[in-house]
C-alpha cells in the first residue's frame, strides 16, 4: 500500500462564473470551487457575489491558508455575513 503524500490531500480554491438576466440586463455572479489534485470538484459554492475582488481575495485566503474542505461553507458565511 502507497502511504499518503502530503500533497496528495491539497486542495486548490478557483473562482466560477454564472450568469443571472434580470430586465434584460446580464448580471455575473461569482462563486468558488474547491476541487483536489486530480481536478475533481469536491465542493462548490455558487453565486456569493457579484463583485469578482470580492471573490477572488477570499479565494485568495482560502489557498493561502490550505482550508480543508470541512472548513469552507463557514469560511465563505464568516466572509459574507
């Protein structure tokens, strides 16, 4: 059996991008995805805000401080609220 690598268990925070039409205007609305190494999505979260610097420091945050995936709806609610 092959131990575990640390790097193996690394997760990597990007920002999504959705689309809302509201009065014929398109409004982007930016959310993250927490996805491992092999690029699988693990957990996502859609539609947190519609100003992309908001977003992408709090992504910022949660790759800088290597968030488990446990920890990242509380993270974003902290960040939110």
């Amino acid at each position: 059996m092959k131990p575990i690598e640390e790097d193996d268990q690394k997760l990597h925070y990007d920002i999504c991008r959705g689309t809302e039409l509201i009065e014929s205007a398109e409004i982007f609305e930016y959310g993250i995805v927490c996805r491992d190494r092999q690029n699988t999505v693990v957990e996502k979260i859609e539609n947190i805000s519609t100003e992309y610097d908001f977003v992408a420091q709090l992504v910022s945050k949660l790759n800088e401080g290597e968030v488990e995936a446990c920890h990242f709806l509380d993270i974003v609610e902290d960040a939110i609220c």
